[in-house]
C-alpha cells in the first residue's frame, strides 16, 4: 500500500502497514504467529512460540547495557474485527484499508487495528534497529487478548524471563497507566417455539444505526448510545401500544465494545400500521434529542419489508423484552479513590436469535472484585426472572496501581526529559493484560503506556500521527535508562 512511507518513525509506521496487510481476527492469528516467526528467523533473534500461539522473540543488549535488567515490551496480535454494515470486507483474508484523515490514520469503513497494531509494530522496530541504546530484551506478542485475554492466561512461568514489563496497549499519549480493571462475562440462553407469522399482519424492519460504539470499557463513560437498549425501549412500547410480534432481532458483535448497530423484523397488525410508524418517527426525535451531545447521528427508522415465514411465541417474546430492558447498562460507581475513574460498569453487548436459540452477551467490569461479582449477578438476576440458562465467565483480575514502582519513576523522568511536560499517572477502567500477567508473574514491575487513539473497537478507530513519534521517542529513551540488575 505504501501509503504511509512518508511518516515517521519510518520503522514503525513501515512494520504497521505489514501488519496491516495481515489479517489477524481473534482466536484466527495464524498468518500473524507465521509473520513474527518469520521476522525472528530473518534477524537471527531467538524465536519461541508456545501451545497457544504466544511469541516471544529475544535480543541481546546493545554494547555497554549488559548488566540492565532484562524488560519486557508486550502487546498482542489480535484486532477487534467491525466494519460498517454497508461495507465488504472478509476480516479473515483481507487487509485492512488504510486513510489519512488530516492529523488522524483511520481505515476505510473498518477498525483500523492500531490496538494494538501499533504496540505490535514498536516492537518489531526495536528488534529490527541497529542504533538503539538497550538492556536485554524480550518481544512478548500474546494472541486473543480481544476475546478473553486466553494468550495471557495461557503463559507458562518459564516463559519469560523478564522482571520489568512495558504494556505497550494504552490510547493516550499523555497518560502512564498503573493498574487496571477486572472484567467476566455473562452469557445468557432463551429457547423459544417458533410460530406461523399472524394472520392480518404485515412486517417492518426496524433499524437503530448511526451510533458510534466503542471501547466498552474505555469509553463506557461517554453516555454513548447501547442499540440493543434503544431498539428494545422501543419494541417494549409497542409490544402494548401496538401488538407487535417479533420474528427476528439482533445487535452487537463483541462482548468488549458498545453496540452501534442493531436490528428486528417484526409483525405489525395492518390496521395499526399508520400508528405505528407514525410511533417510531416520534420515537426517533425522542432519542435523537437524547442522545443529541453524546450519539448526535443515531437514526431510529422502519420499513416494510417481505412477511416471514415465522414469529417466537409471545411468551418468550414478552420475557425477552422485559429481560433486556431490566438488564442494567453502563456505569454503575465511580471511584471514591481516583477522581474520574469509573469503577464498576457493565455493558449489554449481544443479541443474536439462530434456530430456537436466543442468544444475549453482557460484560462487566470493575476495580473492586466484589463489585464486578455484583453486578455480575445483577445482570444475571435480570434473566433468570425469565427462567432463562445465564453463565458467568471465570473473567480475568485486575492489575492493583503500585505508585512506588521503579519502573514507573524511570518513565516518569524519562517522559518529562523527552517530552517537556508532567504525565498523568491513571488507572484505567478497560482490561490490560498487565492484571494476567502480574498473577503469572508476581515479581513483574509493569507500567502501560501507547500513542492517541480514539473510537478504538468501532469502524471510526482511529491513530493520532504525531503521538506516534512521541511515543517512539518515549520508549527509546525507557530502554535507554532501564536499571541495573
């Protein structure tokens, strides 16, 4: 593609778009294990992979470091696969389109990839460069870090042999992040009789699109519009108002980011079309006003549509809706010790209807581990009022801030000698691998830090060019000042 040879710096911005061209979908990254693998072989650098597709690649300290301790840089290889529903892209075989947007690099109609893509292409720059001041240091490339953090989960103790970890998976320039939040996952199951479509009925497909989604954890702070929770209000009230029976409904995709998009089909009686659609143009100005600073461009809309052959039977139609929209969402408490922070939030993330089978995802997250069991079991409660089958995941822990970390007062010094200015030092609401990682290694002194990124997890992902180099510069001068043994 070459469309981003004229950025600097030239080595991570050229191993971004490489990586780019490869598709790596979670629980899929095959042609990106064969990628690192490859580069190892091509640098001479010792090159190991274990069971579950983790890699981790290895260069000695540059001439005079020898006696630094041994760091870690670490990022993983998967990608939150979205993309706009009008557009065509095959996640599995091909690569992603790349745009420059003024000062931002964006894909066209996808995520872009950039997490964490550009933590992965850092890495490979290091070991690839020939004039970099380092101790020793290990290239740590973790798989489906997007799905269930199972490459981190998977890691074996002697793996690594590292005691300082850079987490090069954060979204802005300007913030060190020191501990993170823990998160699980609710599934939920409805088994439902299918019916002949209703007699004196015609269909409509309601659509909820425009909204911007996002990182669930992230950006669950934003007051964003959740699809799900705005198509199902509106399905609730006409399920009284109107008599609707619904044959369809769907939206989401991942557990981790806020649905943009969903979907139903459903059966109207033809003597209360007029009123119903006149229902949903209102119900549209209604969320439009809503959501008018957070979600300015979501659009509620019906049209007819081809009757289907089948509808679910009302009983577990009426038990879904007032499951759904019992169900909590968003941010649920702050944080009484770190100004800003979200605490505990839980996200409504999947719908999906297949064969007699609904099926619903929500996931939960926070820093406090009775908290995020809490509401856990919240949601939970929401659907067993429905006698419906929820499970909960085993989920994953949190990374607790350590203020008095080495490694973070190295990077502290280093940030305001490179970049002239104080750092915010955060922790953060979404799941970094960092909380896995310190479980497996308890010794490990880590820190996270990244370049700007905005919308990640929603097709408007995005890559602020000029943090790039900020960042690069930043790790450069980390390496250089990583302590003794």
């Amino acid at each position: 593609m070459a469309i981003l040879k004229n950025l600097q710096p030239e080595k991570v911005w050229n191993y971004f778009e490489e990586i780019c061209n490869i598709p790596r979908p979670s629980k899929k990254e095959g042609k990106i294990i064969s990628y690192l693998l490859e580069f190892g072989k091509k640098f001479n650098l010792e090159t190991k992979k274990d069971d579950a597709g983790n890699v981790v690649i290895r260069k000695p300290a540059s001439k005079g470091k020898e006696n630094y301790k041994t760091v870690v840089l670490q990022s993983h290889v998967d990608m939150v696969c979205e993309k706009n529903s009008n557009v065509q892209h095959n996640f599995e075989t091909d690569p992603i389109v790349l745009h420059i947007d003024g000062e931002w690099l964006k894909a066209k109609g996808t995520t872009l990839g950039a997490d964490n893509g550009i933590g992965v292409a850092a890495s490979l720059a290091v070991l690839a460069s020939n004039d970099i001041e380092h101790g020793p240091i290990e290239c740590l490339f973790t798989v489906d870090e997007e799905t269930g953090l199972t490459g981190a989960f998977s890691l074996k103790p002697d793996f690594l042999k590292g005691t300082i970890l850079l987490n090069l998976d954060s979204e802005d320039e300007d913030q060190i992040f020191i501990g993170c939040a823990g998160g699980k996952q609710t599934s939920v199951k409805m088994n439902y009789s299918k019916e002949p479509f209703p007699l004196g009925c015609i269909a409509f497909n309601i659509s909820v699109t425009g909204l911007q989604g996002g990182h669930s954890g992230g950006d669950i702070h934003l007051g964003r519009g959740n699809s799900i929770k705005i198509l199902n209000r509106l399905l609730w009230n006409a399920s009284n108002l109107h008599k609707i029976r619904i044959s369809n409904i769907e939206g989401g995709n991942l557990h981790n980011a806020i649905p943009r998009e969903a979907f139903a089909i459903i059966a109207v009686p033809e003597n209360e079309k007029n009123k119903f659609t006149e229902y949903v143009t209102k119900y549209n100005k209604i969320i439009k006003d809503e959501f008018s600073v957070t979600d300015s461009k979501v659009e509620v809309s019906c049209i007819s549509c081809n009757n289907p052959a089948q509808v679910i039977d009302l009983k577990t139609q009426n038990n879904l809706l007032n499951s759904l929209y019992a169900c909590p969402n968003g941010v649920i408490a702050m944080s009484a010790d770190i100004p800003g922070l979200v605490e505990t939030s839980t996200n409504l993330a999947i719908v999906k209807i297949s064969d007699g089978e609904i099926k619903i995802v929500a996931s939960q997250r926070s820093s406090v581990e009775s908290s995020k069991q809490n509401i856990a079991d919240m949601v939970e409660s929401a659907f067993r009022l429905s006698n419906a089958k929820v499970e909960q995941g085993e989920g994953y822990p949190g990374w607790k801030p350590n203020t008095k970390s080495e490694i973070l007062n190295v990077t502290k010094t280093s940030f305001k000698k490179v970049l002239k200015y104080e750092p915010k030092i955060l922790a953060i609401h979404a799941g970094l691998e960092c909380g896995v990682i310190g479980e497996k290694y308890p010794s490990m002194d880590m820190i996270s830090f990244g370049p700007t990124m905005r919308d990640v997890h929603s097709p408007d992902e995005k890559l602020e060019i000029k943090s790039v180099n900020n960042f690069w510069v930043l790790l450069l001068e980390v390496l250089k000042n990583i302590p003794v043994k």
